[in-house]
C-alpha cells in the first residue's frame, strides 16, 4: 500500500476523535461541578415489613414503657376479701362417710372455721399430710391434691368451709397404717393446722401408686 492512501485516512480518523471530544467537553460543560450519581440503597424496613422512605426519627416516634396491668387481688364473686390466713381459722374432723366413688373408700371432712372477726376468703385445695406410726414409706403420709373445689368462697367471721379427705380402706389387717393426726396447710399459707385422727380408721398406704385411692379433695362451701 502506497503511503499516499495511508495519510488520509489517519487524517479522517483524527477529525473523528476531535469531534467526539468536543462532545463531551459540551455536555460536561453543561452542569460543571454535578456530583457522581449515588448508588442505589434500600430503604429502611419498618415494623410489619413495609418499607419507609426514611428511618423515623427520635422525636416522631414517642418512647414510651408499658406497664402491666395492675393487679388488686379482688376477684369475681369473692367481694375483694383477702384469703384466711392461718391464724384466722380452727381445724376440725368430721366423721367418716362412705364415698360416693367407690365402696372401698371413705369421706372425712377436714372442717375450716373462720373464728376471727372479719370475712376472709377461702378456697382452692389445702396441703395435707397424714402423721403416724413408722411405716417402709415414712411415718408421714403426703397427699395427693385434686382441684375440683369452688373457684371463690367467702367465709363470713363464725362460718366454715370444708375440703373433704377421701381414704381408701385396708382389704385386710396385713398393710393396716392408722395415722395419730392430720395436719394441713390452708391455701396460700405456709403455718399448718392439726387435729387428732380417729384411732378406728386405717389408712391404704399407696405412696407411690399414679392413682392413689386416698387424696384431698378442694373446698367447698358450707351452707348457711
């Protein structure tokens, strides 16, 4: 190739190039000194998963503190009255009565009475424990409980409300275990009370059986 036809077309390219910086120079001139675009980021996540344009800031959203709802004691039905403390009852046994569940087993009334001067609510199910003579399983016998008391009871100063202890019967002589007293623990109390255990009734020990026969029933309330 001649050095003729090389010439012009370096010269042609040359004008090409001049003329697109010219461009750009025009459209850099156009907004002198505009910052480079910001990338793209994505917008806070507020609560429920919807986007804001913005995070709140701290004086668009109040700081609160909840508070939990407050709590008297006073429920329904049982007039606002504080539960009867230890203090406020005596302890009594009635006597045993055959068992609607069953033949085998018997009811002993363990008889509240609320000897101070005030009404004072009781109900739920008392601890009780069973104390006698030394036995393979301990002297002490502690039984099991089952809610199926009244859900309030207000006991009004001289009135008296009853959980009923059923027992279950020795079948024979050879596992007879007859307790000397009863104590027991009023609910939502920590002082017992105690009274003596008939000396005629025997006790099925079955410290270890899932379904005993012999537990504490819950209060009820006694009629007027």
């Amino acid at each position: 190739m001649s050095h003729r036809k090389i010439r012009p077309n370096i010269a042609r390219l040359a004008k090409g190039i001049a003329a697109c910086a010219g461009v750009l120079a025009v459209v850099a001139c156009s907004n002198p000194g505009a910052p480079a675009a910001a990338p793209r980021t994505s917008a806070p996540v507020g609560g429920g998963g919807v986007e804001t344009s913005a995070a709140p800031t701290a004086t668009s959203v109040p700081t609160t503190t909840a508070k939990p709802p407050v709590t008297t004691g006073k429920q329904a039905g049982s007039g606002g009255n504080p539960r009867c403390a230890t203090t406020d009852l005596s302890l009594a046994l009635g006597s045993p009565k055959p068992s609607p569940n069953s033949s085998g087993q018997l009811d002993v009334p363990l008889t509240y009475k609320n000897t101070s001067s005030r009404t004072c609510a009781l109900y739920g199910v008392p601890g009780v424990d069973l104390n006698g003579p030394e036995d393979p399983n301990g002297p002490v016998y502690h039984l099991p409980r089952i809610d199926n008391g009244v859900k309030y009871n207000d006991v009004p100063a001289g009135s008296t409300a009853t959980a009923t202890i059923t027992i279950l019967k020795p079948a024979d002589d050879s596992a007879t275990w007859t307790p000397t007293r009863v104590t027991t623990i009023p609910p939502g109390q920590t002082q017992p009370l105690t009274a003596n255990w008939p000396s005629d009734l025997p006790v099925l020990r079955q410290d270890a059986a899932t379904r005993p026969g012999t537990y504490v029933n819950g209060i009820l309330s006694d009629p007027a």
